[in-house]
C-alpha cells in the first residue's frame, strides 16, 4: 500500500481559506511574552497539520535566540503548554513548543522527523517573528528528550519521510538541554529503578507501541553520535523510577567518546518529571548553558 503522502499532494491550505483563518494572533499568554498558538508549521498529507506554539520575548524586536521544545508523555500523550520553559521569553528567549505526532499515528523514527521539521520552520520564519536563526536550541522532556537528541544527531541527515515546506532550511540545533530523556530504548528494563513486574511490563508495552517489539539499531542515538554535534546539558534524577539514571550516565559518557560535548547533571531525590526540573535553579543552569554555547 502507498504512503498516504503518495496519493495526494500537500493542500495549499493558505490558499484555501480567508488569512485571518489562518494567520497566528499574538495573545498575553505569558509574563513577558507574545504567544502565537496552535500555529501550523508542516503539512504532510494524511494527517493532520502539525502545530506548534510559539512564544516571543515582548518589548523588543530581536533578534531572539530560539529554544524549540518537545513534551514528555511516553511517545503516547502530552501538548505543547508542558514542559519548564515558561520563564524563558522574560528572559529574552523565544521557545517553540512543538506537538509531534504520537506512537498512536506512527512510530520510530517519524516523530524525529517532526522535530526537525519544526525547527525548519523556526529558520524559515526567523524574519517574520524577530528570530535569529543561528542560535537555535533544543530542549526536551523524557520521550521529548529522546526526540530531541535524535534530531541533533542526526543534523543534516533524515531518520524518517522528511516533509514540510521548509526543506531548504537546516534543521541543525545548536545545543540540547536533555531532562531525563531515554537514550537507550534497548535496556529500559535493565535500567528501571524499583519498580514492579507489572510496571515492567507496562514499559515494554509503551516502548513496543513506539518502537516495535525489538527497537531497531536505528533507534539508538549513539550510533549517531559524532565530532561536531551541538553540546548537551543532560538533567536526570537520581530517584528516577520510570527511566533510570544509566540511561542518561549512559548518554553522556557515550556522547564524550564520540567526542561531543556532554555533561551530567544529576538532582539528587528527583523522580521521573519531578518538580525540581521547573525550579529556578534548574531552569537557570540550563540557560547559562544555552547562553555559552550560543557565545562559542
């Protein structure tokens, strides 16, 4: 059977409806920010359009740097308003909350693809919202975590169907802040901290879904992994009963060997998308970090 993308060209929906429809109105969403949401930034025909929520530091026209964000919500649920990016618009960051498709519509490695069609569209509309197109980062959360360290792995080079009407724009990230992500779908049983068999199970169900019942070579980032990759900040709990600590140990020391700059953060008593991640402390080393790398 043919891809649905195969059947029917991409529908030229700006071209089909009134514009007021179609184009974004800057909403008070945030302290310090103009929220454009549920804004369309790819279509591929047979699903839905994907959308994105972008939030831009009010009182000056930028250039802004850019974090694009992706949920947690183990690959089955979650939105664009997630996550621990509220404060960073006041402090002069733009962020672009990504919705990607779930492993209910498709599976590895597509969802990766959404990213980084995403981030296409951040540097396609760089002059449109006052955003800089050099300095744009990556942030994610658990599954968004996973997603967002494939998509900087791979650079320049497609896991999945690429699409999207910005493919002539890079979808190159220029650091990653990593919060508890999996990086090893491979051993998520071997590395769970403390939980029960039917726990266990539950995680094998969820990574099958996402997955398949054996995740492909493919699958794991360090095969990616090499010199030139952006930086990664990598924050995991120590507590962490849905994807234990080894898997981001296991990231880093992976990520330095292939000589990418990595380093380890670990929050002592922090479960799995504890509190402490949105606290200002983490939130602020995570920005001092984007900030350097930005700088280098």
């Amino acid at each position: 059977m043919p891809h649905p993308s195969e059947l029917l060209p991409p529908l030229d929906y700006a071209a089909m409806v009134p514009r007021a429809l179609t184009e974004p109105h800057a909403v008070a969403a945030l302290p310090g920010a103009l929220s454009h949401l549920n804004v369309a930034y790819a279509t591929m025909t047979g699903w839905r359009p994907l959308r994105l929520d972008l939030h831009v530091p009010a009182g000056s026209p930028g250039p802004h740097p850019v974090v694009v964000y992706a949920h947690g919500g183990s690959f089955l649920a979650g939105g664009p308003a997630l996550g621990p990016w509220t404060s960073l618009p006041a402090q002069g960051i733009a962020v672009a909350s990504v919705a990607y498709r779930l492993a209910g519509e498709v599976p590895f490695p597509e969802p990766v693809e959404d990213i980084r069609a995403a981030v296409r569209w951040v540097r396609a509309s760089a002059p449109r919202f006052g955003l800089d197109p050099a300095r744009v980062a990556g942030w994610g959360s658990s599954a968004g975590g996973y997603l967002m360290t494939m998509a900087a792995l791979t650079g320049e080079t497609a896991l999945g169907r690429e699409f999207g009407e910005h493919r002539d724009f890079s979808p190159a990230l220029s650091a990653v802040v990593d919060h508890y992500g999996l990086a090893d779908p491979a051993r998520l049983r071997e590395d769970a901290h403390d939980n029960t068999e039917e726990q266990l199970r539950a995680l094998d169900g969820i990574a099958a879904q996402f997955f398949g019942a054996v995740p492909p070579a493919s699958a794991d980032p360090l095969r990616l992994a090499r010199p030139g990759a952006p930086p990664f900040l990598i924050m995991h709990g120590d507590d962490d009963h849905r994807l234990g600590l080894r898997q981001s140990e296991r990231l880093r020391d992976g990520l330095s060997a292939a000589g990418v700059p990595a380093s380890l953060v670990v929050v002592p008593g922090a479960d799995h998308a504890g509190p402490e991640f949105s606290s200002p402390e983490l939130v602020g080393q995570a920005v001092r970090f984007l900030r350097e790398s930005w700088a280098a």
